[in-house]
C-alpha cells in the first residue's frame, strides 16, 4: 500500500500481519508499505510437515524480497521477526537500506518461558483440549501487553489458532522455532553495516529489557530509544509512538 521508498514489515509468533493494521496505513501515507503472513500464520498455508523454523522463515523471507523486486528496502522487524530479518541479511544475502528491530528476538539465551515449555512437551501441549488451549493463547497474548488489548483485538489474534486445525498449526510452529538458529549469526551482528535502530517497551515481559541491551552491544552502532508505559507490542501500547519513531529520519 501507499507510495515511496519501500518499508516491509516483519511480524512475529503468534500474530500475524494484522498486527500492523494501524501503523501500516500510516506509513503509507509516505512510504511504499509491504506486509505479509509468514507460512503457518494468519491467513498462510497451514499443514503437517511445513519447515517453520526461523532459518526456513528467513530463506523464504529473502526469496519474498526478490519477488517483490526489492532492491535495499526498509525493514521493520518484531519478535521473532527480528531473528528472521537478521537470518536473511547476514546469513541469505539479504540487502536492506537500514533495519529496525523492536522487542525482537535477536540472540542470545530467549529460548525460556513458553517456548521452552512446548519444546520440552510438545506432545503434551497438543493434546490439551480446546477450551485449555484456547485459555493458553489468550492469557499469553494479554501477557505481550502492558495497556490491555482493545475490543475484539483478542479475537482477531486467537482465531487462527482455534478449533483443532488451528491447534495443531500453534504448536507445530512453536515446536519449530529454536534458539540454535540464532546462534548462527551472533558473532556477525557486530559487523552490521546498514543503520539500525532499536525500539524497546520499557514494561515487556516476554522479552524484557535486558535483551534490548543485549542486542545494543553486540550492535553498538544502533539506536536504542525505550518506550516507556508499554510492553511487548508496541503496535497496540503505544501505535502512535511507534509510528513517529518509524517515521523518524536515522
């Protein structure tokens, strides 16, 4: 949507693309925007036997670049779209004219909490029934927020994952995405050299600001600018201020 210089937007686990859908309108307002579902998410392909790990994601994300004919667009990554967006540049040969990672799975030890529990019991997990899984998703997604999801928010975000297709979609994905891809690429991240920008909710819970500060080492050239009074998705605690900082010149 909109005109300019391209911006492509990158979610994370368990969203989808219609967690950009106000900050992507309005970045349109100056910028040629991209959004899309990754493979097993939202309105995407859904089977037993997908590749979802974050290496597959990134070699899909690299190929999607190219056939979106992109040459050094803007990348805005989130959650485990930041690991996918690093993947791809440092590792698929991706090009991108500057990065910014917000509350992003980056690196480092974030294999904890829920995604260390479905590792471990995957089997266990898929077979709870559907009103636990269903308690599951929604209580996770109101733990990504500091200010509380708006009405019908949290409907949009579950619907992908009920009944027993979509069951089984949440947990062959989660089951997938390990901290062994990360791995792979942290020495690189010091040798960066597209600007990139840090954006962090002071309040997040899943990924707390000790990985923002993490990732700013190991990237000293990025800007890190905290989001106070917010927490995992700044796209529904603060759109607003998400959007002045994406707005923002480097």
């Amino acid at each position: 949507m909109g005109r300019g210089d391209p911006v492509v937007l990158v979610h994370g686990t368990p969203y989808s693309s219609f967690l950009w859908r106000d900050v992507a309108p309005a970045l349109a307002l100056t910028r040629r925007v991209f959004v899309f579902d990754h493979l097993g998410f939202g309105r995407s392909d859904r089977h037993e036997g997908q590749d979802l790990s974050l290496a597959a994601h990134a070699r899909t994300f690299r190929r999607l670049l190219d056939h979106w004919d992109l040459s050094r667009p803007s990348v805005v990554a989130h959650d485990i779209g930041g690991a996918v967006a690093l993947r791809a540049l440092l590792l698929e040969g991706a090009d991108y004219g500057d990065l910014t990672l917000f509350d992003a799975v980056s690196g480092g030890r974030w294999e904890r909490g829920l995604f260390q529990l479905v590792l471990q019991q995957t089997e266990v997990f898929r077979q709870l029934p559907g009103y636990a899984h269903e308690a599951l998703v929604a209580a996770h997604l109101r733990h990504a927020t500091h200010a509380g999801l708006r009405p019908g928010v949290l409907d949009a975000f579950l619907e992908p994952w009920r009944g027993a297709e979509g069951q089984a979609a949440f947990y062959r994905q989660y089951s997938q995405i390990r901290q062994a891809d990360t791995a792979g690429y942290e020495q690189l991240l010091g040798g960066i050299s597209v600007p990139v920008r840090l954006l962090w909710g002071r309040e997040d819970r899943i990924l707390p600001p000790e990985h923002a500060r993490w990732l700013h080492e190991k990237i000293p050239h990025a800007e890190l600018h905290w989001v106070e009074g917010a927490g995992h998705l700044l796209q529904e605690d603060a759109p607003a201020r998400l959007t002045a900082h994406l707005t923002a010149a480097f």
